[in-house]
C-alpha cells in the first residue's frame, strides 16, 4: 500500500512533501505532486507536513479519489 496525493495538491506545489520523504518516491508533475506507489514505504512522513492535507492512505481512498492513484501510476509509468 502507499500514500496518495490528492486534489488539494493541484496546482499547491508547497514541497514539504518531498523534503521529508525517506526513500525519494514524491515527484514534481505538471500539476501536482506524485507518490510513486511502488516506492512508498508506506511511512507517513509526508502526510504529516503537507500544508493542505492532500495526502492520504490508499485504504482510505473514496471512490472518487482511485483517480488521483491511477493518475500517480500513469505518471511514474511514462
């Protein structure tokens, strides 16, 4: 499982997030950041510091929010 960043993010690009991430697994996109999910270790560094709670835990996506994972795949895949 990893962390998820979400809509709130769009066009926030604070960068705590990265800073504070052990393994390098957050990137800049065009929009937002990304959680490389098969990175993550799952720690929750991130979602602690991030300014407009974007990031949350997969198992805590709703229906609407699966996009914002998938978005994150299609990223780290290209």
């Amino acid at each position: 499982m990893a962390f998820v960043i979400l809509e709130p993010c769009i066009e926030e690009k604070a960068g705590e997030c990265v800073e504070v991430c052990p393994v390098e697994c957050i990137e800049k996109g065009e929009d937002q950041f990304f959680i490389d999910p098969e990175i993550c270790i799952d720690c929750g560094a991130c979602e602690s510091v991030c300014p407009v709670s974007a990031i949350v835990h997969e198992d805590e996506l709703t229906d609407d929010d699966f996009k914002y994972l998938e978005k994150a795949r299609a990223f780290f895949s290209s």
